[in-house]
C-alpha cells in the first residue's frame, strides 16, 4: 500500500500536510505538486511537501499511482475531470472535498474503466491556510472518511484505507449523501453558526469578548470564498440544519420567556455531556474516538 | 492600594485565582477563604490562594478590608446582604458576579454609610472550575469591568481599579445595565449558542465533530447550574440577543435559500474581519486591545 508517484493538486494545508505525512511514513517514493501559482508549488517544495512540481496538470498526473486533488471544493470537480484522460491506467484518484454528493456525481461519469475514482474527506485542518501552516501529524488522530459508490472498485478502496491507517486516521466508510448530512451538522453549521454569532454582537460590545467567545468563533477566521463553496455545494443539507438550529435558538426563548429553568437547565445538561463525548482537548490531542457502528469502512472483515 | 487582610467568599476558579495574583504581586498581608464546604477550603489553603480560612461568614469578614464575593451569581445577593453587618468601618464590599443589574440592585440598598460597596467583572475563566484551576496569572491582559452608581464611593473604586491594573488587568467603568447588555452578547449568548449548536446536532454525526467543533462547542462544557444562574439573572438581554441571533440566520438561510451568494459572501467577509479584531490566540497570549472610549475607567485624568 505504498506508492511509487502520488500526484498533488493544489499542495496547501491538507494536501501539503499528506505530502508531508506519506513521506515521513516512507509511503510514497516521489511527490510532484501541481498548480496554478508558481509561488505556491515553490513553497510546498520548500517545505519538503513536493519532491517536483509543473503548471501542467496533464503532464503532472501522467505518471502518477495516485492523484489527489487538494484544491477548494469549487475546483475540484472541473481538475478532475480534466485530469482524468491524462492518467496512466490502474492509477487512483481521489479528492479531499469537505462536501462529497456533488463532486461524486460530477466526476464519476467522467471515470475511465481503467482509473478509480475514491473520494475521500479527511477530517482535519484549521482556520489557517496554505502550506506554511502544513504538518505530517495532521491527520493522526482524525477521521477519514470514504465516500464510494456501487462503481468503486474494493481493491483502491482498499489501498486508500490502508494509507490513512498508516498516517494514523481511523478510515470511516459511507455513501456521499450520508457524509454531506453529517458535515452539515458537525462542520458547516458551526462555522455559519460563529459567523452568525458575530453578526450579532454589536461593534461597541465586540471588544469586550474574552477567551469563551474567541473559542466560540475561531472558525470564523477561516477563508470566506473557501466557506461559500462548501456552503454552495451542500446547500440542502445546511438549509435543513440552519433550520434545526432555529427551531432550538426558539425552543430556549421560549423557556426563558416563560420561565421553564427546568427545561433550559436540562438542555444545558444535555448538551454539557454531548460536548464530554467530543473528549475536550486540541486537535492534535486527538485519540481515535468510537465511530457509530454503521460508518465503520467496509470490507475489512473476512477478506 | 494594598490590603492588609482580603477575604475572598468562594474561592474557586476566580476567587482562588485572585488570592493567587494578589499574594503573587504582594498586594495582600493575609487572604482569607470563606465556603461551606471544608474540602475546597482546604483545598483552597493547600493551593496557596489563601492563608487561612472559615465557615463563618460573619467571623471571616469582619477584619477584612476588601472582603470578595466569588460564589456564582445566585449565591451572591444573599451573602453579600448577610455580610455587609459584620463588615468593618471602611472596608470594601465586592463580588465578581458574571451579571451585574440584579446584584447591584439587590445589595446596594443593604450596604451600610461607612461600607463601600464596588461591583466588579473580570473578564477572565475558563469552562473549568474550582481552585485547582485556579492560577496567578489568571487575569494578565484580561479586562476587569467595574460597574459603579451614583451612590459608589470614588476613592474605593480607584483603590480597586488600581488594584487589577497592578494584576494586569484593563479597567473599563460603565453602568451595571450597559455591562449586562455587552456580556449578553460577548458571553452568554454565546454560551447558549454552543449548548444550541449541540442540540442541533445528531448523535450519529456528533462522532464525526474534529477540531472545529471542539474549539466552537468548548464553553458548552461549563457547569450547567452555574450558566442557569447566569441566564436567570439577564434574562431581558439574553432574550434580546437571541432574537438578534435568529434574524440572523434567518437572512442567511434567505440567502441560501434563493441562491444570494453576495450576500452571504459579505456577511461571512464581515464576520471574517470582526474575528480578526478579537485578536487570535489563547487566553493566556491576549494583549490589552483598545475599549471603546465611552467605557474606559472614569476618574483616571486630571485626579
């Protein structure tokens, strides 16, 4: 489950972060990054993230055993699509799209019979960008999660599982729609919440917030265009837990308005024992957490 | 603006931290604890927040000349009132109560002629509780809001004011009521938020939060019964806020709804900017950032 030439498109935070990582593991014999600023590429081989890199993504990806496309959501499925005829036979590829149901079906008509196609999201990263802020211990400790169709061939999935492994994830498998369902609840309703959030405070209380309200909306920090494809992509599903939180936000004025402390309190309890299952702790002091029963990857047992 | 003797009434996580940073800087001859409970007096002791200690309120209150209130807030009228009789001549009456109106409103009419009672917020905590999390440094670059009347003894609202500068501290003055309108939003309704956000979120999904959710939900993991206290004691401002907050997301679920990515686009840049104004960093790293002028310490000039 090593591979001779892995391909990066778009070598930034994650997908800096895998250069780093399979190399330091020894899973990866060459890396070439691929993108549209020289300046960017140079900084990724700076870091030791790429071993070569080109402008060209047909000529990037030829040679390739596994390609990655790293970029923002809003690029991936038209590089995809692109890089696939340009792709040697047998090779993977595979994107690290925060959003998966849109990016599958775009690019999986456009698979050869020769080329597999594992979408994957690996659950990790920060409000910080760019491969400056990379590192191989990223993704120890993390999830990532598998998103295959009927299509996907095992064997790649396999191979792709295994490397997570091998970096340290727990590899969870499931459809697109059941990721982009979850990533709305646990990733893009958060970050829309502590926008949210800021919105309503007022400018002249603003510099009063201290540590809990800087915790509370770090995630704000991250890049608006980045957050506005995810958001795009995923759209329903976010309609639908924007939609759950309101009916919550009214629930708790409510309790207030009438006095119900008792209800309050109990979801205040609640929720201060959901947060305990999250096992507080900075992200690097992630230990592999219980994944519900059925996200556990498939095909692990009896082969 | 030294005390010889300060009394601190709960010396848990603020209390203990002010015994801590007020023996640190030398400001103290003697602290001593007041709590019903031995074991966190002891505790307390053997911390070294305090020198000594009692379950007398009266006796543990009546040689002090700064005597601190430090329970949470729905404790705090009632032992402000039972102490204030056996407090000395001269000596300083202070709580660090998370809300300010109700407190202010409920002790002032006890306090007698030669007591001077100064209600006080430091702007300083954390999700933990008790004395072990106590430290020192607690309050080094946190803002300490005081919140005086017109019947508020001048001469003792410098000595305090001077006393959490020599701590580290901004000092920022405004009403009891301004204060319980900003920290609605800087802090409770973020609270709310959080707990909120929880709820929101299936318990299928919950596994899959990383490092984002943890850093946005990390206030939900503070103590229940104590956040009631604090909703209780704000529940106009809080209601206020959260109405502010559903409008909010109702726009923004407007704008996904119709597709209006400018607009939500801009709304995520803004948020962006007012989290840059927090200034990143963890608590310990925050820097003195510039109050609006309305609410920077009266009687500083031409004294």
């Amino acid at each position: 489950m090593s591979f001779d030439r892995v391909t990066i498109v778009g070598p930034g935070l994650i997908g800096g972060s895998l250069g780093l990582a399979l190399k330091a593991k020894k899973l990866v014999g060459h890396v070439v990054g691929v993108g549209r600023r020289e300046a960017s590429l140079r900084a990724a081989l700076a870091v030791g993230a790429i071993d070569s890199w080109t402008l060209d993504l047909a000529k990037g990806v030829q040679e390739a055993d596994w390609v990655v496309l790293a970029t923002r959501v809003g690029l991936v499925c038209e590089l995809g699509i692109r890089a696939i005829p340009a792709m040697k036979s047998g090779a993977i590829l595979s994107d690290v799209g925060s959003t998966k149901a849109e990016i599958v079906a775009m690019i999986e008509p456009h698979v050869r019979p020769d080329v597999h196609f594992v979408a994957m999201h690996p659950l990790a990263g920060s409000e910080r960008r760019g491969v400056e802020a990379a590192n191989a211990a990223l993704f120890a400790g993390s999830v990532c999660v598998l998103t295959p169709t009927p299509r996907s061939n095992v064997k790649s999935l396999e191979t792709v599982s295994a490397v997570w492994r091998a970096l340290g994830a727990q590899v969870a498998t499931m459809s697109p729609a059941a990721h982009d369902l979850i990533l709305a609840q646990v990733s893009h309703l958060p970050h829309l919440t502590a926008a949210c959030l800021l919105s309503a405070i007022g400018d002249d209380a603003l510099p009063y917030g201290a540590g809990g309200l800087r915790s509370a909306t770090r995630i704000a920090a991250g890049d608006p265009e980045l957050w506005m494809d995810i958001f795009r992509s995923n759209r329903r599903n976010l309609l639908e837990t924007i939609e759950r939180l309101e009916k919550v936000l009214e629930d708790v004025r409510g309790f207030l308005s009438v006095g119900d402390d008792a209800a309050l309190l109990a979801m205040l309890k609640s929720a201060q024992q959901k947060r305990q299952s999250l096992e507080a702790g900075a992200p690097e002091a992630q230990t592999p957490r219980t994944l519900p029963k059925a996200a556990r990857p498939r095909g692990r047992k009896g082969r």
